[in-house]
C-alpha cells in the first residue's frame, strides 16, 4: 500500500519548510507494495525516497537522498 497523498503532502511541506526550499515535491509511489514511500524531487528532477516507519506504535518518517558522485564535479 503507498503512501496515502495526505501523508505526503503533510511531509513535504515540513520539508519545504526546514530546507527553505519550494522546489521540494513528494509523489507516493504507486508501484511501492512492501513499504509505504514517497519519491522525492526537487524542481522537477528525482532526488530520493521519504519511507514511512511504524515502531512501538510510533510512525516515523526517514529521507534517502541519493547524491550521484558526478552531481559532486560541479563543487570541485
């Protein structure tokens, strides 16, 4: 089951909102069947994963950015 689009929205404005940045968008994953997640993308352009955690009744949400080493060639 994706992440519901409530639970999306509700994290990317958090996101939004500690980076300073309104380029941040969250999508849920249709194809995603094991876990409850969310591509992220910043202007447009796929930039990780927000995954959803339930633990002890507590839900939690973790952010995989992806940074490819040639992204990093343009800060040498």
């Amino acid at each position: 089951m994706a992440m519901k689009a409530d639970e999306a929205l509700k994290v990317q404005t958090f996101l939004r909102g500690k980076l300073g940045c309104k380029g941040i968008a969250l999508k849920p994953r249709q194809d995603d069947i094991t876990e409850e997640s969310a591509e992220v993308t910043l202007d447009g352009e796929f930039i990780g994963v927000v995954f959803k955690d339930r633990d002890d009744g507590e839900v939690c949400y973790h952010l995989q950015w992806t940074i490819i080493e040639e992204d990093l060639e343009d800060f040498d």
